[in-house]
C-alpha cells in the first residue's frame, strides 16, 4: 500500500563563526586611470555564487555594470585574506567588506566630481555621475581620470568584523552569533508499505535570507540544499567494516540523482539584517538543515510511525513497519 | 605482435579533426583526452561509471569516457564539450544553463551538458520525465538537478516552438 | 592498473584462435562498464583483454523463425528500442531500462551482464525467466548451445571454460498471450544496484490456472535461478488469493540464508506478490 504524508521542518541557523571565534573579511578595490574597477578579496566563489554578487554589489554602488568589473579573488598572493568560505558567512562579511570598500572609493569621487561639477545631490549611474541638472555630468571613465590626475587616492580596502561575544559559560545564554537565518520547509511523502521506500513528491521552501541579491541564485542554494536533504534523510549513509569504509565511491554512497529530484517549490522571505549588506544575511547551510526533519515528519504523518535514525531507506522503514505491526498485535 | 609495456598508434576523430595518439593499453580514452589531447573540459571524476562528469558522444551516443579503453575508441567520432560551443559562439544548451543559473561549481557541467545534447539529438522534445531520464547518469551534488531540468526543457519549448506550424493563416 | 595485451579481433575465429592460445590469462571486454573498474582496483589482473566490440557477428537482433537471436555485444539502449524486442520480448525492455542510467546504458551490453555473473545483475533473471539458451563457441569443443540459468555457477564466475565465447543468446518468443512483468526495488530511481528485482513469465489456460511460469528473482541469492517451490504451488491452479498467499510463502522459503538480511525476506514476499499480480494483470503479447 501506498501512503502519503505531509510534514514541516523548522529551523534558525546561526550566521558566521560566533561564539567569540574570530570571524573576519577584507576587500579592496582600485579605481584604474582608464575607468575599470578591480577588486580583490581572498575570499572563494566554489560554486555558490559570491563573485557574481559581490560584483553586483560593487557595481551598485559605483552606478556601473556588474558585468564590466575585474575580480581577482582567493589567491593569497595578491588578495588580501577574507577567511574561509564556510557557515554562509560569505555574502553576509566579505559582502560587507565589499560594500564598505566600495562606499569608501566613492566618497573620495564623489569630492572630487562636486569639485567639478558643483555641490548638490549627485548621483552614481548608468555609468555617470548626475546631478540634478542635465547638461552638469561627468562619465565614470573621466572621473577617474581626473582623480589619477589630481593624484587622489581611489584605492580603498575595507575590513569587515562580525565576532561576536561569547555565550555565558555558567549559562549557556547569549547571542551566540551575528545574525540568523530562519527557514520552514514542508515535504509532502509517499511511503511504500509493503517495501518500506520513500519517494519525496514535493518541498515547499521558505527561507529568510534578509536580502536575495541575486534571487536565481538563493534558489539554486534552495534546491541544492534541498536534494542534499534529502539523500541525508533517505539514502545517505557513510558505512564502515572494522575501521574500513564501505561507501567509498559514488555507487556506494547513494545521493539523489535526477531521477529523484521531487518538485521544489522555493520562497524567498526578506526580513532585512540591519547589519547586513543591504539587509542580506545568508542561505548556504540553512537551504539543507530544515529537509531531512520535514520529511522524517511527513513518514510519521503517514505512518504514524517515529523515525529516530538515519537514513530512512527501505531497510530501515521496513523494519519500523514490522516492529510497529508486532507492538500492535501485542497490544 | 606489441608487447604489454608498448605503446599503439590510436586513430580517432575528436571533434572533427583527425587524432593520432601513442596509447598504452591501460590507458581510458578518459585519460587520452586529457592529458594526451588537452581535452580538460572532460572531466575526471570517480572514474568508475557512477557520476557521469566524463560523460562524451561516441559516434552519436552519450558514454563515460572512463569506461571506453582508449583502444576500444580506435576510428570513433568524439565530441567533447570543447566541440559543443565556444565563448564567443554558446551552444543553445549552454545559453540555456547561464540564463537558467543551472551552473554551480561547474563539475558536472561539460558531462551534463554532453548527456543533455546526446538526449536532444534523438529526441528534439523531450518530455520532463525524459529529460530526468536522459540525465540521470550524471549527479550533481550543488543544484538538486531542478534549474539544469528546467535549462533543457527551455530548450526542448523552443524546438517544440520551432518545430510547431503556425496555425491561423 | 596493470599491463596486458590488448586484442582486438574482427571476426569470432581471429576471437576463439587468442582465446585458445591465451586461455587462462585472457579476459574479455565489451561495454567494459563492469571490467574496468576491476581492473582499475586490480581486482582482475589479466595478460591479456580481448575486445569483442569489433566483432560484426556478436552484434545486433535478429529474429530466426520463432526464435530471437542477439548478439551478446547489443546494448541495452539497443535493446530498449528494438521493435522486435518490444514486440515479442518487452519483458527484456523493462529490465534493461532499469540498468543505470544512459551512459551505462549506451556501452553496457547483454553479453557482459550474463558473462559478468553479478548477483546484482538485472538482465540475466529475465533472461532466465524468459528461458533464454547461451551459444558458446570454442576452438576445442566448437559450438554448443546451455541453458541461460546454467550460466552462472558462483557470484562473479560462469560455468563456461576459458576458451569459449558467448556468441549468441537465444531467446523463443513468447507464445501469444504469455504474461510478464518485472519489477527492480533500489534506493535510488536511476544508477542504482538493485535490493531485489523479480522476473515472472506466466500462461493461464483456457480455464485460467496456470500452465506456464518461470519466476526468477535476482540480487536475493548468490546465483539467479527459478523459484520451484513457489512455481510448483501454482503450476495448473488458478491464481485464488489463499493460494498467491500460499506461493509466496514458498518463494520467501525458498530463499537461502546466507544472501538475505532480515528485513528483506516480508519485503521479497510482498514483491513478489505484487510482481505476480502485475502479471496476472498484465494484457500479455500478442
């Protein structure tokens, strides 16, 4: 028999290090003569996609297209050190760090473009400055120019620091970290009673990331999370024999393949990080974290039954099922 | 007759051009695009069949180049991922992959993409479940498959468009 | 991996001549989708491998008055979309489509899941449900035609002698109105070894009991084979609930030991039950 199941998982996930763990970020960006940014910062894009957003956020602030500015990232001998890509803290510190460097640069162009083109509200766009009259503007290109020229300093680096205090030690209270990220997902199951397997039909996931800067990207974080959820909960399973792995290769270790992927369905929730670069926090770990209790949720709205270990695979289901039908005879 | 330690003269067409290379008979034609060819889009993942990174067309059909001797490819045609598109001239799939976002830490993607063409070749639309099926040899562990499904199936609407004789005339 | 001689003949006497000479030593690939992880891992280390691939006569499917020959090099992708398979043994269909996924499906071959002797395999149960004959040929003992369910003595090795190759299998088509159904339990929906799969290949009589049926399992026991006890409970009765019930029984004691964790002896039992009613449900071939 063939039994459906629907369950929620709910989390919140701390941002950064925390604990009072060291956890900074640096970037630095130059104004070239000819107009182009570079910017440089240790930290690594492996896939997730830092390099597009901080170029996004550089390019928001400078009035420039993302797409026209150089980054030179993760090499220690020419970027300066923005710790490690890891407990999403990416967007949230050396995005950060970005914003700030960027901010910096501009104040100095901003001078000296008032200098030019008189004081008043002026704005970074489109590749120029504005201000509110038309015909007073000056390109990005010629700005800089100018400022080599006039020998202002256009290179900036900025320093972003999220330590935070530690947790009481007689207590354990305590604002632990910088910022959270919070996040309910829902999975609807179908459970196979008779050989105990698990197909995930749909996830619905909502997750609060203060900020999507590149929202396409929040979802890519979403339903890869989501997959890996997944085979955590279902398929998963580091296995070893007398101090020997027995899952060492990928037709050992059983992750989702296509063939798996249920639909999923995400919403992004922006509850704006005061701290954070234009409210963003991050979405990394948590895309993940609330998948394997939704679903093991779900199995025991389908089949009344507690699933306490993991993974959930047939053999495992089957044999819950069987103890459960004994304890019932039993009673 | 060649001895076990000797080398032999391969013949093979990757993608389109005449190959000749010294092969020794252990090596993969995994291990002959790469280090011999230069081929590196090809990847080398687990090098057993289960992941599909090294994922090339051999005379028309999707195989793992780290499943193929590189003697067993003699007078084959290979494309590779370096023979799909260029920077400067996309292949439609790859287009599809940037404007869909399904690329992450891009190690699946030259195998996905070989799979994804091999599947469009013999079936210009294919259905969602086909699509799953068609890619189903290559796992990827960033994206959960959702936006690499939807970047082929863009491309299976737009032949399906193309293919569609307008009506209403 | 460690150095051999690579062999490739053009036709199956330039084949069995190496085979002769080099016998013992000699290991054959095909699709290499099982061979060369093993000799990657050195878990074989032959002088010398033979590739068939090359070999016109090995390959393709035809059909000979009322049998269906394939050459042990077609793939399961040729398999898949062949019309006369689909037509006339659409239980192979199902089978091969349920081996990895495309890339393995492509270079994989019915051949080599036989010769490889998994107890994993997916298509040798049905081969062996389909009562499918080997064609082996040697220089010394020239051609000679086993059963499909002899093939396999122990996990991982056949009962053919070194020097001979599998050049054909042979299949009957199935009578009209024969039943199938087939069915892989594995964690996963693609690339997946399978916890279990069943065969079954059945015929009712005019009267609705059965008078034909062969039901292999694979991946429950070392070597597949058919179920007797579960076949002979049913054989020339018809298929009443109580009497399912009774088979199944049969078929989970017929299971040896060793092969099976617990829990998959209920799960085997309500499979098979579920595969036997898919059959039975099933339109059959015309």
């Amino acid at each position: 028999m063939k039994k459906r199941g629907l369950g929620v998982g709910c989390m919140f996930y701390g941002i950064g290090f925390g604990f009072s763990r060291q956890d900074i970020s640096a970037a630095t960006i130059e104004i070239c003569e000819d107009g182009s940014v570079i910017v440089r910062s240790g930290e690594v894009d492996y896939g997730q996609g830092s390099d597009t957003i901080f170029c996004q956020m550089v390019g928001e602030e400078l009035g420039i297209p993302y797409d026209s500015i150089q980054l030179i990232t993760a090499d220690t001998f020419t970027t300066p050190n923005a710790g490690p890509t890891t407990a999403s803290r990416v967007t949230y510190v050396t995005g950060n760090a970005m914003v700030k460097a960027a901010r910096a640069v501009k104040e100095t162009m901003q001078s000296v473009a008032e200098d030019i083109l008189g004081e008043g509200d002026l704005v970074f766009m489109d590749g120029e400055i504005r201000s509110e009259y038309p015909d007073k503007r000056i390109s990005f290109r010629d700005l800089a120019k100018t400022c080599h020229a006039r020998g202002v300093q256009i290179v900036e680096t900025a320093w972003q620091d999220i330590t935070t205090k530690d947790v009481d030690p007689e207590t354990g209270q305590g604002d632990a970290y910088a910022t959270y990220g919070w996040a309910s997902q829902l999975a609807e199951v179908e459970v196979d009673t008779e050989t105990g397997r698990v197909e995930v039909l749909r996830i619905i996931a909502a997750h609060d990331v203060g900020k999507a800067i590149n929202p396409s990207n929040v979802e890519g974080q979403i339903e890869g999370g989501v997959l890996q959820g997944m085979g955590y909960a279902l398929t998963e399973e580091i296995v070893q024999e007398g101090g020997y792995l027995k899952t060492g290769s990928l037709g050992d270790y059983m992750m989702p393949t296509s063939m798996d992927t249920p639909r999923i369905d995400s919403h992004i929730v922006e509850v704006a990080d005061p701290d954070g670069p234009y409210g963003a926090k991050g979405v990394g770990e948590p895309a993940l974290i609330p998948t394997a209790p939704a679903i093991l949720n779900a199995i025991c709205d389908a089949l009344d039954i507690r699933v306490t270990e993991l993974p959930a695979n047939p053999e495992n289901i089957k044999r819950l099922i069987l103890e459960k039908g004994k304890e019932e005879e039993a009673s | 007759m060649a001895g076990k330690e000797d080398k032999v003269l391969l013949r093979m067409k990757v993608n389109g051009e005449e190959a000749e290379v010294a092969v020794k008979p252990t090596w993969t034609l995994l291990r002959v695009l790469r280090e011999e060819l230069g081929f590196t889009g090809t990847k080398k993942g687990c090098e057993q069949g289960d992941c599909g990174a090294c994922t090339v067309i051999m005379d028309g059909k999707a195989v793992n180049a780290c499943l193929v001797l590189a003697l067993q490819a003699e007078s084959k045609e290979i494309e590779t991922i370096e023979g799909l598109g260029t920077a400067d001239a996309l292949h439609p799939l790859q287009k599809s992959f940037i404007e869909h976002g399904a690329v992450q830490c891009g190690f699946c993607t030259p195998g996905m993409l070989m799979s994804a063409e091999a599947l469009l070749r013999e079936n210009r639309k294919p259905s969602l479940e086909e699509i799953k099926i068609g890619i189903s040899g290559n796992l990827c562990r960033c994206t959960g498959y959702t936006k690499i499904i939807k970047a082929i199936e863009s491309v299976s609407q737009k032949n399906r468009e193309a293919l569609t004789p307008f009506r209403g005339q | 991996m460690q150095n051999y001689q690579f062999h490739g003949p053009r036709t199956v006497g330039e084949a069995l001549n190496i085979l002769s000479e080099r016998g013992d030593g000699c290991r054959i690939i095909a699709g290499g989708t099982d061979l060369i992880p093993a000799l990657r891992n050195e878990d074989i280390l032959p002088d010398s491998v033979l590739n068939i691939l090359e070999i016109d006569e090995l390959t393709g499917i035809s059909e000979e008055g009322d049998t269906i020959r394939i050459g042990p090099t077609t793939t399961f992708t040729e398999i898949i979309q062949s019309q006369v398979i689909k037509r006339s043994l659409p239980l192979l269909v199902e089978a091969a489509s349920s081996v990895g996924g495309p890339t393995i499906r492509n270079r994989g071959t019915i051949g080599g899941n036989i010769c490889n002797g998994s107890p994993a395999a997916d298509v040798l149960p049905a081969v062996v449900a389909l009562d499918g004959e080997l064609e082996l040929q040697s220089k010394a003992l020239g051609t000679r035609i086993i059963p499909a369910a002899e093939a396999v003595e122990a996990p991982y090795q056949t009962r053919f002698n070194r020097d001979e190759l599998l050049t054909g299998i042979l299949i009957k088509k199935l009578p009209s109105e024969t039943r199938y159904a087939f069915e892989k339990l594995a964690s996963r929906n693609a690339m997946a070894r399978a916890y279990m799969n069943i065969s079954i290949v059945l015929k009712l009589d005019e009267k609705g009991a059965f008078s034909d049926l062969r039901i292999v399992p694979g991946t429950l026991e070392a070597v597949a084979r058919r179920m007797s006890a579960a076949e002979k409970i049913l054989m020339g009765r018809q298929p009443e609930d109580s009497l399912v019930e009774e088979a199944a029984d049969a078929f989970v004691g017929d299971l040896a030991g060793v092969w099976i964790p617990d829990y998959k002896l209920p799960v085997a039992r309500s499979v098979f039950k579920r595969v036997l009613k898919r059959a039975l449900n099933g339109s059959g071939v015309e």
